[in-house]
C-alpha cells in the first residue's frame, strides 16, 4: 500500500510536550477530544473506535505508534484505511502540534471531494485537543 499526503493542520497548544504526547498515546483521551467518538475498546495492542454519527469509518481499529516527537495512528478496518502522523514540537511553556493525513493512493473514494471536508473535522478535533490542554492538568 503506496500512501500519500492528503493534508496538514496546524494547532499551538498551551500546554507541555510532554503532556501533548502523553495526551495522544491514550487512545482513550479521543473521548475528550473528538465528540464523534463514542467508545474506544482497548484489546490486544489496538483500540477498536466506534462513532455516532455518519462518518466514511464508523467503526475502526486504531494501533498507535511513536517515538519522543512522533506519534502516528494507523487505522485499518474502516472504509478508509489512514495513518494520522502527529508532530511535536516543544516550545518553552507551549507545543506546535501539527496532523498529517496519509491514505492509500487507491481508495475508491473521491479524496478530491472528501479531502477539504476531513481537514475541516480534523483541524476542529485539533482545536478541541488544544482547548482540553489549556486546562490545569488533574492530579493521577
């Protein structure tokens, strides 16, 4: 599967690398962050997502993946396999998080059509993400 870059956004988080990252590598924190997300099932090194409304993956199956700078979702068993790639960059008190979406060339699915639409959601997912991060963390 060759993929290719369908997009990029942009987010400035007030908030830590290390919470940012730590905040991405649950799976379950989409539940805060992404309001079509009704349930994440943690299994065996994945987590099946489940969403309300009608979306091109109503239900899919996330593995997440990353290193100190890097985390990436990869879904598969959706109608759009994707890998999401999320960039950090720590700045003193604040982070550049920046999402890159990549798809396989072919989806049968019109991705000029689709692509404005799911930069649209996913910039709104991110801009929710920075907003949850504004809040003082909770104490474990």
């Amino acid at each position: 599967m060759t993929d290719q870059k369908l997009f990029t956004n942009t987010v400035l988080i007030p908030a830590d690398a290390t919470r940012v990252h730590a905040t991405l590598t649950n799976p379950q924190n989409l539940l805060k962050w992404v309001p079509e997300i009704t349930a994440v099932d943690p299994e065996i090194n994945v987590f099946v997502i489940t969403r309300t409304r009608t979306a091109i993956n109503q239900h899919e199956v996330l593995t997440v993946t990353g290193n100190a700078t890097t985390v990436t979702y990869t879904s598969r068993e959706g109608r759009l396999p994707y890998q999401l790639v999320f960039t950090i960059v720590g700045q003193a008190s604040q982070t550049l998080l920046q999402e890159t979406l990549f798809v396989p060339h072919n989806t049968g699915l019109p991705l000029t059509l689709l692509s404005p639409i799911a930069k649209q959601a996913l910039k709104q997912n991110l801009e929710m993400l920075a907003i949850l991060l504004r809040r003082p963390a909770m104490p474990d």
